[in-house]
C-alpha cells in the first residue's frame, strides 16, 4: 500500500467513526428531550391539580 492508500483507508475510517458518533449524539440528545418533556408534563399536572384544589376549596366544595 502507498502512502496515498494508506491515508485514503484513515480518512474513510474517521469518516465512518464520525457518522457513528453524530448518530450516537443525536440519540442522546433525542431521549434527553423525551425525558425533559416528559418532567415538564409532570409539573404542568401537579401544578394543574393544585390549582384545581385551591379553587373546590375556595368554593367550599372540598
């Protein structure tokens, strides 16, 4: 193998290891974002509720 072979065959490995690892990133930064939205839906319910409970108590419902 020349020179000129043997830096062909590391550039396509770099490029094959970069793709990998965009991939690799993407995924996290996906399931970071299902976690984080899945965190503020929680809040948004508890926040909800208790707000529901102020307003039947104030009411004298409860």
């Amino acid at each position: 193998m020349s020179k000129d072979e043997n830096i062909e065959a590391i550039n396509d490995r770099l490029d094959e290891f970069e793709q990998r690892l965009e991939e690799t990133r993407g995924e996290y930064s996906q399931n970071l974002g299902k976690s984080m939205g899945r965190e503020v839906g929680v809040l948004y319910g508890v926040i909800f509720a208790l707000l529901f409970v102020i307003i039947l108590i104030k009411l004298n419902i409860i």
